[in-house]
C-alpha cells in the first residue's frame, strides 16, 4: 500500500502541494536510519513508500544563526548532483533547464558571474535570463541586482 504523501513526493512537480519534511508521521516503527549521507529526498521516498503516514503541521521552530545553508557551496553542489542525476533519469529536459536557472541564479548571487552565465546558456530563453546574463558583465549592477530583487534563496 503506498501511502498518499509517497504519491505527492514521487510526483516530483512544483504543482504538488508538497509536505514539509518534519510534518510527515510516520506510523510504523522499524523506519530505517541514514545508512550514509544522502539527500533528504530518496530517504523519504523509502521511508514513506509502504508505511501509513499523515501530514501533521510542522512541529519545529527553525532559529537561523549564522551560515545560511542554501549558500554553501558543498551543499548547492551535492544538490544540484542529486537532483540532477533524477531530472536526467526522468529525461525531463524542462526541469533541466530549470535547474540549470537555479544553479545560474546561485552563482549570480554570490558574484561567480562567468560561472553563472555559463548555467544561464543551459537554461530556458527568458527575458528575464537574458537580463541577468547582460547584467552579470558588470559586477555594480549585478550587486545592485541582488540588493533589489530577490534572486536566489
């Protein structure tokens, strides 16, 4: 029996209306631990695919001091591999591109502009990719950018 919340994650659409990871109860015990590190993604797929399950509302407090996880670089890496490797599998070349935009975006943010073009050109054709694409040529006006509208994260 899969569980409706193992159907909602296995979608794998932005449409989804997905559950925030620390409000899924899972019913059963003998739920298996990380055997090595992994992403948060395949645990769940596995953890939920034939357990009873149900979506309570989040019961965590998230105090952010400090780093901001969505900007380390080892783990924007790690990621964008994961995510990257099921997109291919899937042959979903519109989620390719993207996260080819995503990626893009997060060098843009942290001021890795030749990187960031480089991922813009694997993305869709936007007006508004090609205007982080001209603008990532000067580095006053990406900052600027960046201070203004919201670009990653």
């Amino acid at each position: 029996m899969t569980s409706y919340i193992h159907r909602v994650l296995k979608e794998w659409s932005k449409q989804a209306n997905w559950p925030y990871p620390s409000s899924i109860l899972v019913i059963n015990d003998n739920v298996p631990l990380f055997d090595t590190a992994q992403h948060d993604y395949e645990w769940m797929l596995a953890v939920t695919k034939d357990r009873k399950c149900v979506e309570i509302p989040p019961c965590v407090i998230r105090y952010v001091s400090g780093r901001n996880l969505s900007l380390d670089p080892k783990y924007r890496e790690e990621d964008f591999n994961i995510v990257m490797n099921v997109l291919k599998s899937e042959n979903n070349h519109a989620g390719i591109k993207r996260l080819h935009a995503s990626r893009a975006k997060y060098f843009y943010k942290i001021g890795k502009y030749k990187i960031a073009r480089s991922h813009f050109h694997k993305s869709e054709l936007s007006m508004k990719n090609v205007m982080y694409i001209i603008t990532s040529y000067s580095p006053v006006i990406a900052r600027w950018v960046v201070k203004k509208y919201n670009v990653f994260g």
